[in-house]
C-alpha cells in the first residue's frame, strides 16, 4: 500500500495503477462502514484508493472540526489489510492553499434537511469532492447510504458537471442494536449510547407502519417524533419524508422516499435514514 | 473533421485521439483571434478540439443572447482548414438538461470589471467550461488574451479545484488599426466602427505614458477616460488598473499589471486590455 501526503505525488502513483480505479473518500477514524466501502471498491475494480481528510471547508464555526476523532496509524492498518492500494492522506494547506476562493455549488438539493442545519456544509463537501475527483480521476467513487443526502448531492454534482465518474451507494453498516456507525458514536457515554438505538428505532416504526398502510406522511413524522420524545436524552433536530431524488418533502409516501432525520443525544447530533 | 453534437457521442470520438489533446471552447463566429488558438492547440498537441456553444449561463437577462452572430458551417469550414479533429456542437438542452442547477464560483477575481459590470457572467463561464473539460478531458485549454479576465478566472478555477489542464493564453489579434478583433464587432456601423479605434489609442496612450515614466495608476486612468471622451460615439463603463494576477486595483503602476477598459460604441459593448 502506498501513501501519498502531496497532490504531486499522489498524481505520479495515481498513473501507474490499472485501471478503472474505485474511489472512496473519507475523513478517517475508519469502521466497518467506511471498509465495506473499500472492499467494494477493491472487488469492483482493479485498484482501490482511498483519501482520509478531516476537510475543514465542509464544518461549521460552531461544529466539532477541532475534536473530530483522529487515528491515522490505525485507520493506515484497516485500509492495508483491506486491500487499500494508495491512501492520500494531505494536510489542510496542501488541499486549500491560500488565496483559496472556488466553491462548487449544487443548489436546490442542498438546501435542506442537512443544508439547512449546517449551512455551507455541502458546500464544502462538493469542492473537496470535485477536487479529490480532479486529482485522482476515478471511474467509480464510492459512498454510505448512511449520509443519504450526500450521496444525492454527489450524484447532482456529477451529472450537472460532466464528471466522467460512477457514484456507488453502499447500505448502512449498524451496530447489532441498529444503531448505524458513525466515527462521531465514540462522542457518545454509556448511557447516550443505549439512548442512540431510539434513531434507529423511529426509522424502523416508520417502515412498519407503512409497510401496514399508512401512507399518510404527515402522520409517520409525527410517530417518529413521538417515539424519539419518550427517550430523554434525545433531541429531535430535524424528521423528513421526502422524495429520495429530489429531496422535496411528501405528503404521500410514494416509494421511493426517504425518511431521514437528526437527533441530538446529549451534545451528539446523529443522523440515519431508511428509504422506503 | 468529426463533429459531434451529443455529449455521449463526443466521448466516444474523444477517446480515439492522440493525447496531449488541445481545447479550443467558443462561441463561433469564428475570427482570427480563435483561429490563432486552433492552430496553436494543433502545433503544440497531436489532436485539437474546438467548442462552438453560444453558452445562455454566461449572458445577462438584458445581454445580447438572442442577437449574439452565428453562422455554423462558416465556422465548420474555417476549423475544418485550420485542422481541427474533432468540434462539439450541442445544443443549449444537451449542455443543459432541466433540472440543472449546479454553479462553479470562483470567489474574488470574478467580482470586479466584468463582473461587476455583469453579475452573473463568469458563473457562466466557469460551469461551461467545467463541464466542457470534464466532456472533453483536455491537457492543455487555449484563451484569447483579449478575454483576460477570463483566462485569469479559468487559471484560478483550474489551480482552486485540482484540474489536471494546462491553461495557455495568447496575445490579441488586432485589426490593422488596433481594433481588437471581437465576434461583436459586427454589431458596429460603419461609424461606430471607426470610433471603436478609440480603445485601442486610449490602451496605447497609457503604455507610452507609463513608458515616459508616469507610475501613478490615477493619473493614467484619467488620461484614458479623458482620451475616449473626445470620441462622441464612445461611452465608458470601466477603465481599470490592477495587478494582473489578483485584479486589485493600483494606486502605483507595478508590472504586470493590466489596463482594461470597458467602453460602449453606440449600443455595442467591447472591451480591450494591455498588459504593462
């Protein structure tokens, strides 16, 4: 496995690798969720890169870019025994060296849901992305149904721009409780973490109450909140059933739909998400 | 020559070619301040392809996109000559099919002289031509100095979001007069086009001002706007001193620095530069 920290460099190892070449961005303190989007890519193609960039363009002045959890030898293990063929792995100013000023913007379909509870995130998701894209040319790009919208703004930046790549979506890794993986659960004490099974939870209510009829959006949210209510520790930030493409919000649930929420257990915000 | 008008078809023709390929993006009409750029992308690179897009993102609501001059087999035969191998086409619903709503920004250097004279120009500009080289996968890109805002934008969007594209810009072609040659000089009468002279003697007065010893950047705009105001058909929009690779204004003449000008010729907007 090689290890790139300059763009340089990674271009030079990046030409030497068979093609097509499979993609999978991450911000590193690597689970099982993150490796089964490398093995993916490892099984799909015959070279697997991976970059691991805590980006600081894609987190709010108020939000948690200083403690984000960090692990880099650990994370370099997991990638090698998963067959990682070169890891990028830059530092902040080799990414934005300054004056920096481009900003890819997709309009509509981040304005909501994770767009309106942090402002300029996607934002810097999709400059970061068009970036890592530009500079290790990917066929395929790889990413968790966990972080639903992201995977949708990926797509539209993709297919507004041209760009000459496959966007995977893999499921949802959880834990055996349903809790889906997430580097920030190790935010989480013992009590929050039992708490945090109430996400999973909710989603599940919503899906077996469709599954028994009700198509009533309005009624699933307010039985998603209602569950979500009864555990103290929980927050509701934020319960949507919305077209899966478009990210407009229902009335009806048609399939497919995407119900999705953030809950704050304690100072945690998580997010999960079921289509249905 | 291959011409292709749909973007799957461009691929397909793209990767036949011999790399390096050379990128020529217009907006036909074609002159010979574009041909100088086809028949350098043909010498400096095995295979040469050139754009012919009257891209709509990059007018105005008020601007002359309805009026802007084509004539597509004219231009067809003069690439044709000037060999060219393979020209896109497409029409605005290909380039742009609906719901589209990504934008590239390019933050700073698009917020003075063009761009504040018309908002929204360069959001234009840098998502087409992202696009067109994301579609067309070019090493080396080709821009008319004529345009220098432009190629100052297209350079920083290349250098902010990693793109893999030499950008080479190259002097303006000038009628035997000093007329900067422009598809929109065909908007001019017979009159307008020998008022439209003005730009050019306004650009010259300022070089050999400077070459006199006259650093002070506020005097010489004065002379500028001063000389143009003698002509009755001409009207100022800008006239603009700046460091040619931050657009900052100067107060003290320092190379290089770029004086550009804006002026209206009866209804006709041109504009012109020089690099001192």
């Amino acid at each position: 496995m090689k290890i790139a920290e300059k763009i340089d460099d990674m271009r030079k190892l990046r030409r030497r690798l068979t093609e097509p070449v499979g993609f999978v961005p991450t911000m590193g303190y690597l689970h099982e969720g993150h490796l089964s989007l490398v093995r993916k890519a490892r099984t799909e193609n015959p070279s697997a890169v991976v970059s691991i960039f805590v980006n600081p363009m894609q987190f709010g002045p108020q939000e948690d870019f200083v403690s984000y959890p960090r692990n880099t030898q650990h994370d370099l293990a997991l990638l090698d025994k998963a067959g990682t063929d070169l890891v990028f792995i830059p530092q902040a100013d080799e990414v934005y060296p300054q004056p920096f000023s481009a900003r890819v913007e997709i309009g509509k379909v981040t304005e909501r849901l994770e767009g309106t509870a942090r402002p300029g995130h996607f934002r810097g998701v999709t400059t970061v992305c068009a970036k890592l894209f530009n500079i290790i040319q990917p066929q395929r790009a790889y990413f968790g149904q966990k972080d639903a919208q992201q995977a949708i703004v990926i797509k539209k930046m993709v297919t507004d721009l041209n760009m000459n790549i496959e966007i995977v979506t893999l499921p949802t890794v959880r834990e055996p409780d349903g809790l889906a993986l997430s580097s920030r659960n190790t935010y989480l004490n013992p009590h929050e973490r039992q708490a945090a099974v109430v996400l999973y939870q909710a989603l599940s209510l919503a899906q077996q109450l469709y599954a028994n009829g009700e198509k009533n959006a309005e009624r699933l949210r307010q039985e998603i909140i209602g569950l979500i209510q009864q555990q103290p520790l929980a927050n509701v930030d934020y319960v949507s059933i919305a077209n899966a493409e478009t990210l407009d919000e229902l009335d009806t649930v048609k399939p497919p739909a995407l119900v999705s929420l953030a809950v704050k257990i304690g100072r945690t915000r998580l997010i999960d998400n079921i289509v249905i």
